[in-house]
C-alpha cells in the first residue's frame, strides 16, 4: 500500500494505469469504451469492452451495486456477475481485461490514507493492456510504409502490364 490524498468520495483505480476514476453518488456510472449521454461514464479503450459494459450506482440502502449489461461479462474479485452485487472496499472489478479496484474514501480531507498499489509503474507486457485508440509504436509505423510501398509496387505492375502494353 502507498499513502495518497484524495477528496471523500468513492473511485475505482485502475490495476493496469493507476488511472482513479470519481463516482458520481447523484447518478448511474456507466463503465464501457463510449461516452454516455446523460450519465457519468467511465470510459475503459479496449476492443473487449462493451460500449455500456456495467453499471456502478449507490441504492436506497446507501450502499454500492455493481450490474452486469453485457454479454461479454464482468467479473467480481474473480467470480462471474449474474445478479447484481453489492460493493465493499478494495473490491476486485474485472471489465473485460481492466481490473479497476473499488475504493471508498471515507476520511475527511486533511488526513492521508491508504490506496492499493497498482500495476502502473510495473513493466505490463500484457498485449491486451494496450490502448488500441493511441498508437504511436514505431513497428506499426514501419508496417504501414511497407504496405504502401506494396500497394504502389502492385499498382506500378498493373499499369505496366494492362495499361502501357
């Protein structure tokens, strides 16, 4: 564990980024890879995650339930979501490979507490950890100028034999 300050509040950190993301208590927390209208959206960039993947909301009881909306499944500290479940402190969430930690902050402002420590400052070789949106690898860039000397190779070719014949 590292010490940290955050506001009071609830948030889910991310294992893999260390990204902390806030719950709004006044609204649903719709986890998924696309921007919600209407909601409070945390949003997670990769392929395997639905674009409204599971929702985070505070019932009548004050405390916080996790729902499952996708066939690709979630899962909680490493079971399968059927029904919905209530949420407690350092809670596990799985959303397809993203491991967000549930973490309730229920001290006031000027103290420091605990938070989990993540993954983020630890080499991830993982190849579903990537953000498939954000590519800036020099191996794609290369892959990219040999397909288009490719394309300019076949098309010089087939002008040569249909076209200038």
């Amino acid at each position: 564990m590292y010490k940290t300050k955050l506001n009071t509040g609830v948030y889910l950190i991310d294992q893999n980024t260390g990204e902390v993301f806030t719950l709004d208590p006044h609204q649903d927390n719709i986890i998924g890879r696309s921007q919600g209208q209407g909601v409070h959206t945390i949003l997670l960039h990769h392929p395997a995650i639905s674009k409204a993947h599971a929702v985070i909301k505070i019932e009548s009881t004050q405390q916080w339930s996790l729902q499952n909306l996708s066939r690709n499944g979630s899962m909680l500290n490493g079971k399968a979501i059927t029904t919905k479940k209530i949420l407690t402190h350092s809670d596990e969430v799985t959303i397809g490979f993203c491991k967000l930690i549930f973490y309730e902050n229920m001290v006031s402002d000027d103290e420091t507490m605990e938070m989990p420590i993540t993954n983020a400052t630890i080499p991830n070789n993982d190849p579903y950890s990537k953000n498939y949106w954000e590519s800036d690898d020099t191996d794609s860039r290369i892959e990219n100028i040999a397909i288009f000397f490719f394309i300019i190779l076949s098309l010089s070719i087939f002008a040569y034999f249909f076209i200038v014949r």
